[in-house]
C-alpha cells in the first residue's frame, strides 16, 4: 500500500507528509475490518482501494488549493475523498458529514486511530445547510456522492461561503448532467468555474471534477427537504 500510495502521489506531484504513507495502510486495514459488519465499499484489494479510492481522492489536490482552508465532504460514507485530503494536507480544517450513523462511527473511529483532527457529523446535509453553524461556513465543499447533478448542488452549496468552491466528483460522461444542473447552480448563487478530467496514475481510469465558484448567498428557502429535491429537482 505504501509503495502504491507514494508512487501515485509522485505522478500527481503530490509530497506527502512524512509517515503518511503508512497511515493509508492503516485506513486500508480498517476499512476492511470494519467492513465486515458495515456497508462502506464495495471495492476491495490492496491495488483497487488504493488507486479507486485513495489516489482518486487525492487527485482534488491538483486542482484547486487546499492549504488552510475549512472542508466539508457532504456524504462521506467511508471518508471519500475526505479523510484522504486530510492526510496529504494536515492544515485543511475538516468536517465529515453523512446520514447514516454507523459509518460516522466508522469515520470517528479512523480519525481517532490516524491522529486525525475532523468533525464527524450524524445529520442530513438538507438539516445541516439550515444550521448557523454550518450555513456558508466552509471555503470548499466536496462529495463523490452518487446524487445527481443538479439535486447534489442543492445538497452542498448552501455550505459553501460566498467567494468559496464547491468539487463535485463526477464519471467524464457527466455532460448531460452538467447542462441540466445549469438552473440549479444559478439559482444557488454560483456559477460554472472549470470541468478537469483526471487520470489515475497507473490505470486506464479517468474521472472527472467539476468546480463551482460560490457568487453570492444562496436563498433561505434552499436546501429543501430531499423528498421535494427529489420530486422537483431545480
């Protein structure tokens, strides 16, 4: 794992931290442990995880900045792409926030075994926008969640402060969603800042992340409850 981790952290220009390395053996080794009683992924492997999830979350660093900024990873599930910035960029001030409370054990768990500072947070992303706390408090956002385009910009630009990016992590054929999200994301106070196809190092596997600039304050009224997300997405 160390081996897979430092080389494809070198192809992406990437210096990591000193014992950082390990420290993804040691994600890897939990993962597996508690994924015999916990739905977390369904990629296994020493190769796969690294490069699938590890290398593919630490791809975000080679496009936008992360060095001292505030984070929130809207359904992190097992702490993608998450805990992975977290590690390669230890100033980031992060927060792990998903909807079901067995995997924000997970994600405590691991952050309490790494040495990892985050918040780990048990509450719906369309409950949590609504709270001072977390309303337009973070610089950046990020999810690889599954949702659509346009339902996920819903979901996770209320978090992000005016001037601040929102990184949806997305398959290369996400165009048609892209267009169809148009409306979402100027009504949400943003706009389209670029779309950067990737290669994971040592792989034929190209995804894609696609970067929201936060213009202005997005409406009280929004996120909704996901159930009028869903039925009459923006």
């Amino acid at each position: 794992m160390s081996d897979i981790i430092a080389h494809g952290a070198s192809k992406f220009n990437i210096l990591l931290p000193p014992e950082t390395e390990a420290a993804f053996g040691v994600y890897y080794s939990l993962l597996n442990e508690f994924g015999e009683n916990i739905n977390l992924t369904s990629i296994s492997g020493v190769e796969n995880v690294a490069a699938l999830h590890f290398l593919d979350s630490l791809a975000l660093l080679t496009v936008v900045p992360f060095e001292n900024l505030k984070v929130i990873d809207i359904g992190s599930g097992a702490g993608f792409p998450g805990l992975p910035l977290k590690l390669a960029e230890p100033s980031i001030a992060l927060t792990l926030l998903d909807a079901t409370k067995k995997r924000v054990n997970f994600l405590q768990t691991i952050s309490n075994k790494l040495g990892i500072k985050a918040e780990c947070m048990h509450i719906r992303a369309e409950d949590a926008a609504h709270l001072d706390k977390m309303r337009e408090q973070f610089d950046i956002c990020v999810s690889r969640a599954v949702a659509k385009l346009n339902i996920l910009c819903e979901l996770c630009l209320p978090f992000v402060k005016p001037g601040g990016l929102f990184l949806a992590m997305k398959s290369v054929n996400s165009d048609d969603e892209l267009e169809l999200a148009k409306n979402a994301v100027s009504t949400l106070g943003a706009r389209l800042q670029e779309s950067v196809d990737y290669q994971i190092p040592d792989t034929d596997v190209v995804h894609r992340v696609i970067v929201f600039q936060k213009l202005l304050k997005t409406p009280d009224c929004y996120p909704r409850k996901f159930a009028k997300i869903r039925k009459s997405p923006l």
